[in-house]
C-alpha cells in the first residue's frame, strides 16, 4: 500500500508538469498574437490619420507593417491606395492582386473591387529589364537590382518597378564588378539595362593564391570537432550509467534487511526493490549509449582526413606516413588502436 501511494505521489506531480509543458507554449502564442493584432491596429490608425494630412510616403510603411502583423484583408487593399497616393504603381497593382487572390480565397465581394483597381492600373505601369547577354554569363554571376539578387529566371524579363533611381550591379568572383544606376521616370516607361562582360581582375586572382598558399587546408577538423562532442556525450552517459549502477546495488543490499529467505518482503522491501529494477534499467541503457558513443567518437576521429603538410626537406623526409586501424584485440575482450609510424 505504502508502494502505490508513492506511485500516485509521483504521477500527480508528473501529469501537471507535462500538461504544462504542452500548453504553456500554445498560451504564449495566444498572448503574442494578441500583442501583435494590438500593435497591426495602433499602426493602422496612424496610417490612417497620415493619409488624412496628404502624407502617403510616412503612411505606406505603417499599412504595410499593420498587415504583415495581422494581414487583414482591408488593410491590405488600404496598402494598395497609399502606394496609388503616392505614386508607387507598381507596389499599389501588386497588392492590389494580392488582395483579390486573399478575397477570391474567403469568397469576399472586395475581390472584384481589387480586380477593377490593378485593371485600371495595369497599362500605366513602368517596366525595367535586366538583359544580360549570354556571352556575359560568367561562372558565378550574380545580378543584383537595388541590393536584391535577382533570380536568373527574371533575366531578359520586363518586370514592373516603381519610378525613381534603381542601382543594377553585377559581380562574380575573380572580375570587377559593374554597376549602373538608371532613372524611370512617368508612367508606362520601358527601361532596358544590358550587363556587359566582366573584366577580370587580376588583383583578386593572385590575392585568392596568396590566401590558399598561406592557408594550409584542414578538412578533418570539423569531423574531429564532432568526434570530441560525441565523446563527451559518451564519457557523460558511462558516469551517469555507473552512478544509477552503484545506487541500484545499494538499493538492492537494504531490501535484505527487509525480505526473508522466502522472497516476502514487508511494503518498504519491495519499494526497495522495485526503485533497484528501475534504476538498474538507467545504468544499463545509459552505460549502452556511453559504450556506442566512445566506440563512434574514435572511428569518427581516426577517419577524419589529415591536414595536408608540406614534405621537409633532408633525411627527414623520408619519415613513414602515418596509419591508425581499430580492430578487436585477440587476446582480451574489447577494441585496439594500432598506430603505425
């Protein structure tokens, strides 16, 4: 009887402790959504009061900020008149459409409110396309329009762009890199940049063969550095195996003071020996992955690759390579580490 009260004693302090870890996380959540939805509609409210001012260019970041935070629907179509307002076209007809696919998704009659807008903007939008001939096609190009790589699927394509200045760069390894900064300026303008060869450069060239002759290559180290973690994990596992050993030993030699020749225990006898089982259970599977942990931390460390060296010049050079196996010993239980020199 003495034995199931402390069972119950263990799960009622057990069962809350993993109900708390499952739900605490949800109500976090809950309470940063919240916090979040409190924070989109303060936002909202001071593009709101901007728009009012005829001040569109400080509105726009807090429409789009309100919706990334809580993407509503109409502060989104909100987003798409700001742009409009102020004159970034392109932005406005991209949320526009964003807005009536979200609409079209909760079968809300403001999709065809925002179909009608990006329609009537369609046709004034300006364009910029990034040509980049294939005779510039360099090993590791990389283009890039106003700091934003630009996937080579978007090469040779007019994509609608807000007027103003935009920075083109293009850069690869081992060339200078090019830029060109262009203006677009009205509506329905069509700006073609082209990306010219790349010259090389050779000062980048010899400062790549300088770095790799000055950097001897280390190409086992991350393995090693694994094998270490892997091996600390062992050591850690074989201490906690032997602890839990030695206490299920010790728990098993006070149960005989309380059991007879019969094997009939009194109610603390068996708890004895019942917590020894348990804990003879830890020590075993702990020692297990201890054992497997070493036994992987060495194969993983004498596997990695060697540093590659330089041969010295002299008698000395004619030293042996080095060559490390791990085999089953022959005459004890257990593994060997051979090492040749």
């Amino acid at each position: 009887m003495k034995f199931q009260t402390r069972r119950r004693a263990f799960w009622s302090l057990l069962v809350p402790a993993l109900v708390a870890g499952v739900f605490s996380p949800s109500a976090a959540r809950a309470e940063s959504d919240a916090a979040s939805r409190a924070l989109a509609v303060q936002l909202f409210d001071e593009a709101e009061a901007l728009i009012a001012k005829g001040r569109a260019a400080e509105a726009c970041p807090k429409y789009a900020e309100s919706f990334r935070l809580d993407p509503q629907l109409g502060a989104l179509i909100y987003l798409g008149e700001c742009y409009e307002k102020n004159g970034q076209l392109a932005s406005a007809w991209g949320s526009y459409r964003e807005a009536e696919e979200m609409a079209q998704k909760r079968h809300d009659d403001r999709a065809t409110h925002a179909r009608e807008r990006a329609t009537a903007l369609r046709p004034r939008l300006d364009s910029l396309s990034v040509r980049v001939p294939e005779s510039s096609r360099v090993p590791g190009l990389e283009v890039l329009r106003d700091g934003v790589p630009l996937s080579p699927t978007m090469w040779d394509t007019a994509a609608a762009i807000d007027p103003g200045k935009h920075h083109i760069e293009a850069r690869a390894v081992g060339y200078k890199p090019w830029q060109q900064t262009v203006d677009v300026a009205g509506e329905a303008q069509v700006v073609r940049v082209d990306v010219p060869v790349l010259e090389l450069d050779p000062h980048a060239a010899a400062h790549d063969a300088e770095t790799a002759a000055a950097s001897p290559s280390n190409p086992g180290s991350a393995q090693r550095t694994t094998a270490l973690v892997i091996g600390g994990v062992g050591v850690v596992s074989l201490g906690v195996g032997a602890f839990f050993g030695l206490s299920a030993q010790s728990s098993s030699n006070e149960s005989k003071d309380q059991c007879n020749e019969h094997d009939i225990c009194t109610s603390e006898g068996h708890d004895l020996r019942a917590a020894a089982k348990d804990k003879a259970l830890v020590a075993t599977v702990a020692a297990g992955i201890g054992a497997a942990g070493i036994a992987t931390a060495l194969v993983v460390w004498f596997t990695a690759p060697k540093a590659e060296s330089r041969p010295a010049a002299g008698p000395t050079a004619a030293r042996k390579d080095r060559h490390w196996a791990i085999a089953p010993n022959r005459i004890a239980w257990g593994l060997e580490i051979a090492g040749e020199f």
